[in-house]
C-alpha cells in the first residue's frame, strides 16, 4: 500500500509540474508577440520577457511552479487583493511589482495573468512600441508591408525590357 500511495503523489506532482510548465510556456508565448519582446535569462531559475533589455514579467521556468512578477502601476493595489499575490521582494513592490505565485496542480488565472502582461509591457516599452501596439491590427499589417514595398506587377517585365532595348 505505501508504494502505491507513493506513486499517486509522485504522478500528482508530475501533474501539477505538467500544469504550471503549460501555463508559463503559454504566458511566454503570449509575452513574445509584442513588438520588440524578447526572452531574458539574467540568473538560473527565470526566462524573462523584456522589451529593449528592460524586463516586463519575471517568469518561472518550466519544471518549477508557476511563478511571475509584473510591474502594475495601475492595478498593483487591486492585484494585492488576490490570495496569490504578494508584492515582489528586493524593493520592486514598492515600485508596483507584484508576484504571483502557484502551487503544482493550482489552475492559475491565465487571462488574468495575461492582462498583468499587458499592463507591465505597456509600462515598460518605449513609447514608439507601445504607439505601435495600439494601431489598428490591420494598420500595422499594412505599415509593415509598404515598408518592404514590393514591386508592382509588371514593373520588374518593363524595366527588364528598356534594358534590352538599349
């Protein structure tokens, strides 16, 4: 019987790891599609997501439990309202950084956190970024584009075509 009840703690844990390493791959995910995102690693145990250098959400690696801090100077009291939540050590909380924090098999909030995300990118991105992630999605699809500016059907044939007349 002890070892059965071993291995129902064991696959619980493995489990939860599966459940938190799910939640933190998403929430980078979700991190890296804005402009200029980029993952940091400035010591073991965190694969951060920063814009320009500047990190926007300490994040926990996978294999660990869910843990992520974000700058919230909107949101930081409410935020410290919920039972996860603490403000971040080292001075940052004083700043309106708040952790969050989960056991293994805990099923954190994810849009939740992913607002946290947001409001952290947009305090800590340059202004042109943040301009940028507020155009319209179709906007910025076509500010892009025309900055390739590909050529117009036909033109390449015409100029192919003075060349070979001279």
């Amino acid at each position: 019987m002890p070892n059965g009840e071993g291995e129902k703690r064991t696959r619980r844990a493995s489990t939860g790891t599966a459940k938190a390493d799910a939640a933190v791959k998403k929430l980078r995910a979700f991190g890296l599609n804005y402009p200029g995102a980029h993952t940091k690693s400035p010591w073991p145990g965190h694969m951060d997501l920063a814009v320009n250098d500047k990190t926007f959400a300490y994040l926990s690696v996978e294999g660990e439990p869910l843990k992520i801090s974000c700058k919230l100077p909107g949101s930081s009291e409410l935020a410290l309202e919920l039972p996860f939540a603490t403000p971040t050590p080292y001075g940052l909380g004083k700043a309106g950084w708040v952790t969050a924090q989960f056991d293994a098999g805990d099923t954190p909030p994810l849009d939740l956190l992913q607002a946290w995300i947001d409001e952290s990118y947009r305090a800590q991105a340059p202004k042109k970024l943040v301009k940028e992630l507020d155009s319209p999605p179709v906007a910025r699809a076509v500010a892009a584009a025309a900055k390739k500016k590909p050529p117009v059907k036909g033109q390449r044939a015409a100029k192919s075509k003075r060349r070979s007349s001279r």
